[in-house]
C-alpha cells in the first residue's frame, strides 16, 4: 500500500504530526512538481492520498493534476468553508474532506480507518456451513 503526503513547507504542521505518530510508511511531498513527478510513475494499489490545500492557489495546482488521482483514494484538506473552495474541492473527487482549521486528530483517524480497510484481507467466495463452523 502507498501513502501519500502533500503539504507544501509550512503548511499543516499539527496535521503532520498527527498523521505521523499513526507510523505508516508514507511518502512526503512539499511541491507540485515532486508530486507530479511521482503521480507519474506506476503506483501500487491500493493507494491513498492526503492532499493539503492551504489557500486557492494550492487546490488550483491540485484540480490541474486530478486526472492523476482518479484511481487513487484522496483526503483532501481545503483552506476555507466558502462555497467556491468546497465546490472545487468536490472536484477532486475526495472520500474525506476536513478543512485547514478542524481537529488534525480527525484526518488521522479516517487515514488510518482507511489504511486498515486497504491491509484487511478480502473476503473470499468460500462459504462454510454451520456444521463446519
């Protein structure tokens, strides 16, 4: 499984620290271009990815990359509540969305819901009857 990291330098320090003390191996990223970069090379399934916008100019870079992320499963952490952000955030097609100033606590937790759902084993097709249970 992949993780990705986002924010560029400076930006969500708490949330970091938050998504770090979970002790996943996650792959860091400061900017665009390293991301872009690495969005092109193959990437193992399942992958998920913290994407951290922390103004307008930051989630523009995003929903120009979007095409990259459509097989991959995204948080996404928008700067503001207004209805143009969240909007363009929908773009992005996000299983998770929390905004800049909510509780870093929160992101983690779905994060590490999300990394444990992608490690659980698939259920198999095998049925086992009562008498074999």
């Amino acid at each position: 499984m992949n993780i990705i990291y986002y924010a560029r330098n400076g930006a969500a320090e708490k949330l970091e620290e938050a998504v770090e003390r979970l002790s996943l191996d996650m792959e860091v990223y400061r900017n665009v271009m390293s991301l872009l970069e690495r969005l092109r090379r193959p990437l193992g399934d399942p992958t998920i990815a913290v994407l951290v916008a922390d103004n307008r100019e930051c989630l523009e870079e995003l929903l120009v990359l979007r095409h990259l992320f459509h097989r991959i499963r995204t948080i996404l952490v928008l700067p503001d509540r207004e209805s143009g952000t969240i909007s363009k955030g929908h773009d992005l097609h996000a299983r998770f969305l929390s905004y800049m100033d909510n509780d870093p606590g929160e992101v983690a937790l779905v994060l590490e819901k999300m990394a444990g759902k992608a490690k659980a084993p698939a259920c198999g097709g095998t049925r086992i009857s009562p008498a074999e249970a």
